[in-house]
C-alpha cells in the first residue's frame, strides 16, 4: 500500500486471486467425458440412422443404456476404431492408427517385396503364416511375418534388394567362378570340397543362392599354382599383353573389381602396376614420379605413367644398380 492507505495495481490483482482461488463457488473444470449417444457417434462417422445401430448391435464397442437412452462408451469407441479401417471419421485421424502398428495388410506386404498380391496370399498358404481377419480381410501380424521373413532369402525387401546388390558386387556365383578359371562348374565343386582348397573360400548366401567372396576368391588365386584366371576372359589390350606377370596381374585386379578402367593398358600404367613392376610401395612411386624421373599425365584423379618412358627408367636404374 501507499503512504494514503491505497492498494497499488500488482497487490490489488494478488487480493483478487487470492479471493477466487478461496471461492466455493469458483467454475470447476468439466469432468472428461465418458459416454457419447448413438446419434454423436452417427455424426463422427457420416452414418444414417439404420447404420448406426447397427454398428452397435455387433457389439464392436461398449454400449450402455443411460437414462432410458442408448450410450456408447467413447474410449472402446476410439480403440475399435484405432483397430479396423472400414469406417472413417467424417473429421479427424484416419482410421487403423493400432491396427498398422501391429500388422501388415496384403497390399502393404506386396508392395515391400515388390510381388503381387497373389503372390502374397500363396506365400501366406505355402508357409502357414498367422494371420487375422479384420472388416474381412487378411492382415499378417508383423512379428509372424518378420519370422517368416528371416528364415528365408528368396524374397527381399527394396531396402534389402539394395543391400544384396552390393554384396552380389562382391561375391561370384560357382558359374562364374568356373568362367574365371575356365573349367567346369563340377571341376567349380570340386575344389571347394576339397580339403586342400577349401580353406580359402567364404560363403554368403542372398536369394537362396550360396555365393563365394570376390576377396576369398583372389586369396585362393594368390595361395596356390594349379589354377589360373583363363585368358580367354581377356579384353582386347589384355590378350595382347606380352608381359606375362603383368597381364596375370591384370586379370587378378579384374577379378577384384570388375572394372577396366582399374587397369592400365598398352601405353600407360596405373600406380600398383608400376609398383608390381619396380617391386616397390606406391608411395615410392609417388616420390619418383613427383621427382620427375617419369612421366605422367593425370585424368580427372587419377595417375598414370607412361609406360614406355617408365620402363626405359626402370631398366636404366636397375642396371646401375647391377639388378
């Protein structure tokens, strides 16, 4: 208060709280409501009359007669609905939001193994997988479809196919594993059965097809003499290639990635090939080249020496330091 006796405002607005905060006749909030009638849960879902009683006659949700009147319990209403996808509130979230979380619908599972839908519903046949029937129509449970899912690989997910893509980039199948050597696929079986070989190899398996490590594949290359890559493989500029060592090389960089353009060629070689040739590490060559003693010209990132100047230098160095 002031020196006269007077309430400032902020004390005046404190007394006022105080007054109403103490009031027994103060606005109670509104008790959260339970029950609604049949014709408010009509309106929600757009249904004439007819319909929704009988909606409410198959006993989908709870009802209870309330002062003479027929109610309709709101919170089973709203788990019901939050579990079926038949009906739709005119305003408001779409139906199912419970029912999606724990199941799939056929459509949904067709769409994620890119099938049809009647591959769907002969998969469900074929393996026994649970299923419930919910507004008459088929849905998986996904825990039942994840079991099914991982005690297979013949069908895959997008994200999945992805994820084989880029394990079949480094792996071969046994055929082309007999192309590479040039041999059969039974000779193929044989030196993975057998107690010499086999210790090299690894396996994976994607789409029911057991498969073999491009990287076990070039340690069984590098680990014994009986079997070479056939040349009959060879592109063009490798089959005219008269350095024998480097052409194996070659074949064995091919195997390993797939790509040409990883190899050098008649005029110019990459970096690990001048250093298989010097029998050093690339960073010695790097050192060289950097220094001058070769030429080299450089495409986009990449290095490559010219390999007629690089084996005169070769040559010259080696007989200097009587090699």
């Amino acid at each position: 208060m002031d020196e006269k006796g007077k309430m400032n405002t902020g004390e005046y607005e404190e007394l006022i709280k105080e007054v109403e905060a103490n009031s027994p006749y103060k606005r109670l909030s509104s008790a959260k409501k339970k029950w609604m009638s049949v014709s408010e849960m009509g309106e929600l879902l757009g249904l004439k009359k007819t319909d929704r009683y009988w909606l409410v006659h198959k006993n989908f949700f709870e009802t209870k007669e309330i002062a003479g009147k027929m109610r309709v319990n709101i919170e089973s209403f709203e788990k019901w609905y939050a579990n079926q996808i038949k009906y739709h509130k005119v305003n408001g979230e779409e139906p199912g939001k419970e029912l999606k979380e724990w199941s799939y619908s056929v459509p949904e599972l067709a769409e994620m193994l890119e099938v049809t839908d009647g591959v769907v519903y002969d998969l469900i046949k074929r393996n026994n997988i649970e299923v419930v029937i919910v507004d008459y129509w088929k849905r998986v449970p996904k825990a039942a479809f994840q079991k099914w899912y991982d005690g297979q690989s013949r069908y895959r997910t997008k994200e999945d196919k992805k994820r084989d893509a880029e394990m079949e980039a480094a792996t071969l199948t046994m055929p082309e594993m007999a192309k590479q050597l040039g041999i059969t696929r039974n000779q193929v079986y044989g030196i993975l059965n057998s107690q010499k070989y086999q210790h090299f190899f690894e396996f994976v398996t994607i789409a029911d097809r057991k498969r073999i490590t491009k990287e076990s594949f070039q340690k069984f290359l590098d680990g014994q003499d009986e079997y070479h890559l056939d040349p009959a493989n060879d592109y063009e500029e490798l089959a005219m290639e008269e350095n024998v060592a480097l052409a194996n090389y070659r074949r064995k960089k091919l195997a390993q990635t797939g790509e040409r353009g990883r190899n050098g060629n008649l005029q110019y070689l990459t970096i690990d090939e001048a250093a298989f040739m010097a029998k050093v590490s690339r960073s010695m060559i790097n050192v060289w080249y950097t220094k001058g003693y070769f030429p080299v010209v450089k495409i986009r990132n990449h290095v490559r020496i010219k390999r007629k100047e690089f084996e005169a230098w070769l040559e010259k160095r080696n007989t200097e330091r009587g090699c």
